[in-house]
C-alpha cells in the first residue's frame, strides 16, 4: 500500500486543509505535532516522505504559484502535483520529475483524454457529497471512472473533499465499488484516521491513500510515509 504524504501549499506554506475549505486553511504548524514549521521544503527534509502529493492552492485560486517549490521537492521525493491545470500548456509547467495530476475541479474529460496521450499523468475525482466537482457537468464517479478505463493513466485519485483533514474515515461500500469499476489503480484521499483504515482499503484492492491530518496527529506513523 502506497502511502502518499500530502502538503497544499498557500501563500508558500504549508497548511491543514478542512473540507476544502480554502478560507479556513491554517499554517500546519499550528496543527502538526510533528514538525514546529510550515515552510514545505523543511518538512520534506524533517519527514523524509517517499512519495508526496501537493496541491498549489495559490495556483488553484489564481493567486500566483508554488512551481519553483514543487521542483525544489521533486528532487528530494517521488513528487505529483495538482496545480491547477486546465488546459494542454500547463502540462509543461511542470518539471518532467514530477507527475501532473489533472483535477475535475479544473481539467475537463476532453483536456484529460488529450493529456493522457501526452505524458504520464494521474486523475483526481473530486467531490463533495458524492458527486464530482467538475466543469464538464453533473458527473457520477462511478460512471466517470468507466469512462476513463480506455484512457493511459497512472492512476485515479478519489479525494473526498467534504472528508479532507477530518479523519472521519472512508466509505468502504463506495470504495469497493470504485475499485470494481476501474482498470486503473486506485488512490484514496479524505478521511483516513490510521492503520486500521489503510488495511481495510488495501483489503478491499485500493493501492494508495493520500495522508496528511493523520500523520501530523500521529494516527499514522512516519515509517508509513517513508516506505
């Protein structure tokens, strides 16, 4: 089971994302119990994560960007990144050390469909309520991960956003289903509380969690992000 180690950087620091709710957002050293500093690259180096996930929340609101960041991380760890990307320029702003993930928020099905034919990329399905946030239209996930089967993809990320920095726990149901549907791995963000959590999602065929409130607080040990 891969564990992801996740960082939304906003304003340059790293901060705990609730719900998706942007306004909210704190700097992570408030929270974290962990580390006693919200500047990314120092946490990447005190943490040691093998694999991270950042979200450019400064990129995503069009509030400037953390691209410099990003390839500064991607030299020290497996790095993907969800910068906002909406159209087939924004692929190249990305250094090629680092895996473009293409959001629903931002990226419609037919930007996805041409980006996958052009470099390696990752999916993320985000929600709220169940349903996808997307600019293509009321899509259902299920359906929407059917659609994706015959796309080249690294992978598919279900992030919850209405679970994201609550540790409320994941929907096994939904979740195994999901993965029933889908002839890509499997990631899933939002929710997770800890191990017992990761097993049953690993039981059920999900190869990934994206973590980050759950590690901060301890739920999760480092030497699972380190793997």
């Amino acid at each position: 089971m891969r564990c992801i180690f996740v960082m939304d950087i906003y304003n340059g620091e790293v901060v705990h994302a609730v719900r998706g709710e942007r306004s909210r957002y704190r700097p992570i050293n408030t929270f974290s119990r962990m580390v006693s500093t919200s500047d990314p690259i120092e946490i990447v180096e005190i943490l040691a994560p093998k694999e991270v996930y950042i979200a450019d929340l400064d990129r995503l609101s069009g509030g400037g960007d953390n691209l410099q960041v990003i390839e500064s991380i991607s030299s020290r760890a497996i790095t993907m990144a969800d910068i906002g990307i909406s159209s087939i320029s924004d692929l190249s702003l990305l250094p090629e050390s680092a895996t473009p993930v293409l959001g629903t928020e931002t990226a419609s099905v037919d930007l996805i469909s041409k980006a996958s034919d052009l470099r390696d990329v990752v999916v993320s399905i985000d929600m709220k309520h169940r349903r996808v946030i997307s600019k293509s239209g009321d899509l259902d996930p299920l359906d929407l991960i059917k659609d994706m089967n015959d796309l080249d993809l690294l992978g598919i990320i279900l992030l919850e956003l209405d679970r994201v920095g609550t540790s409320e726990g994941t929907d096994i149901d939904f979740l195994s289903r999901a993965v029933a549907s889908s002839d890509h791995p499997i990631l899933v963000g939002g929710g997770i509380r800890g191990l017992s959590d990761i097993d049953a999602l690993k039981e059920i065929g999900v190869q990934g969690v994206l973590v980050a409130t759950s590690v901060h607080s301890g739920g999760i040990p480092l030497e699972m992000i380190r793997r």
